[in-house]
C-alpha cells in the first residue's frame, strides 16, 4: 500500500513540474513572437 501511495505522489509531483516548465515555454515564445512582431511593425 505505502508503494502505491509513494507512486501517486511521485506521479504527481513530475506533472506539476511538467506544467510549470511548459507554461514557461509558452510564455517565452510568446514573448519572442511579441519581439518579432515589433519588429516587423518597425
């Protein structure tokens, strides 16, 4: 039983991070698509 609840909680744990690393991708590329886009205004 202690097994199982170890591999929620690990499980658990790789998709909070996961989340966090893809929504800071995210924002870095918009961030850049944002540069772009200023520049091609220019």
């Amino acid at each position: 039983m202690k097994t199982i609840v170890y591999a929620v909680f690990a499980s658990a744990l790789l998709l909070l991070t996961a989340c966090n690393t893809v929504k800071g991708v995210g924002q870095d590329i918009q961030k850049a698509g944002e540069k772009i886009e200023g520049a091609a205004r220019k």
